[in-house]
C-alpha cells in the first residue's frame, strides 16, 4: 500500500478542475477542491450535462467484467427519461442486439435505440484510443444518464477527452468486477486509481458462497467497501452469460440489485 498521495499528470488536473466548474459547485468535498481558478479545457474535451441531468458513470475493473449489462440495469431502474450512452469502440459493444428498436446514426457518430422506456446511445466507428469518443448528444434533460466508460480505467483517466474530464470530476464511480481471483485483484487496482470515490459491484454468486480463494483475495480496499455496504453483490444469469443482452426483459434479481446500486450513487463516497 502507498503512503503519499500519488501525482496526477498536469492535464488530468486541469479537466478535472474544469469538469467540477461545469458542475457549478455539485460535489462531495468541496473543502477537497483546489483553490484554483478553473483552466478553460480544448473545445470537445468536456461534456457539459443539461441542467438537472444526473450522471452515473460505470467502469469495469477489467473486460468482460459485465460494466455493460450493470449498466443497463441501472438505466432499466430508472425507467423513463434515462439513457445510457455506451463509449466503446463498435467492435466491443454489448449492446449490438439489445434494443427493442434502432432509431439511427445521428451527426454526432451514436447509434440510437431503445428498450423499456430507455435511451440507448452507442459510439459507432472504430478508434486507437477512448480520446476520441464524440460528445454525447444533446437531450431533453433525463433523470439519470449511466455512462459507460469502458474498461481501461489507467487510460482513461490519463487521456484527454471529456470521458477523462468527466471521470476526474465524478464524485462516485461505479467499478464492476467479477467475483473471481484475478477479478478482484483489477478491482483493488482500480480502487487506488479513484481514491475513494468508488461503488463495487461484484458479479458473481453471494459474498457467502465466495470459494475460499476468493475470498482470500480481497484486499485492503475492497475489504473497506464491504465494511461501509458499498460494494453491491450483482447475481449472475445463466441465460445473459450465454447469450448476451437481447431484447427480453432483464432478469428480476438484477433489476433489485441494481436498484440498490443506484440507490448508493446519491450518498457520499466512504472515505
């Protein structure tokens, strides 16, 4: 474990600093903010939600975490005026077969659908790196947008795009896992990398039924989070593990537990 507080890259703090103006003052720790001025970011490296939209961004400690399918399940909760608007590249989307009806390319580079009274946005097109992901598109104030970061989390938050900008600044992420070894090493990496502004959603089957191994692998971080209830058990279905998102309705149990994630985005992050 470290004892000092690691250096961010100048960059990183200057989106950071200019995602929490965008803000107008809506974050956790005010006293934790920098008294500095905010720094104009390059145009197209900040997103400004519409007034009243309620941001949820969601990462997987690795892929094939399931960051997607939580995702949508955090949407489906809400019902309508939610979207969730999906960054990865075309190649990598979990969401190919997911709406109930394809509603266009727009000028921006998404692919809209819907499904259950929600918005579905995908990035459409290939790119090298996250930094290139468009601006989501303008809508009518929604309840909550679920944002689907991706899974490179080292990279995003040292890139240069609105998505860095935007994770910098969120008072709480939401990391999904597996409930595996390997799984829940990436989500202690990716614990330290967001300095206690993070939600666990661990995927897999209940904490009591965790294989020793497994549970042997929880590490410092993590343990903390299952101390404080932040860390949310996700149950897994047989029929999503095999086939994917489709249109059918998501399973009750993922809904519930997904209710409860969402519930934890609006209190403040354990310190």
């Amino acid at each position: 474990m470290t004892t000092g507080t690691p250096t961010r890259p100048v960059a990183l703090e200057e989106l950071r600093r200019a995602w929490l103006a965008v803000q107008a003052g809506d974050f956790r720790h005010p006293s934790k903010a920098r008294a500095t001025p905010a720094i104009t970011a390059p145009a197209g490296t900040v997103w400004t939600p519409a007034s009243g939209e309620r941001v949820v961004p969601v990462v997987g400690a690795a892929g094939g975490s399931g960051a997607t399918t939580v995702a949508l399940a955090l949407v489906t909760t809400v019902g309508s005026r939610a979207r969730l608007v999906e960054c990865c590249p075309a190649s990598q989307t979990g969401l190919a077969a997911a709406s109930t009806a394809e509603l266009g390319v727009d000028a921006l580079g998404w692919l809209h659908g819907s499904r259950d009274q929600v918005l579905l946005e995908r990035a459409d097109g290939a790119r090298p790196t996250m930094d290139p992901v468009p601006l989501p598109a303008p809508i009518a104030t929604p309840a909550v947008t679920v944002v689907d970061a991706g899974s490179q989390l080292d990279q995003l938050l040292n890139g240069s795009g609105w998505l860095t900008a935007m994770l910098a600044g969120a008072p709480v992420v939401v990391v999904v896992a597996r409930a595996n070894v390997p799984g829940l090493r990436r989500l202690e990496c990716a614990l330290h990398l967001l300095e206690g502004r993070a939600l666990a959603a661990v995927v897999g089957p209940p904490l009591r039924r965790w294989p020793r191994e497994v549970r042997h692998s929880v590490g410092a971080l993590t343990a903390g989070l299952m101390d404080a209830r932040r860390l949310v058990e996700i149950p897994e279905d047989r029929r999503l593990a095999v086939q994917g998102l489709t249109p059918v309705p998501l399973p009750g149990p993922l809904l519930s537990a997904a209710a409860s994630l969402l519930a934890l985005t609006e209190g403040p992050p354990h310190d």
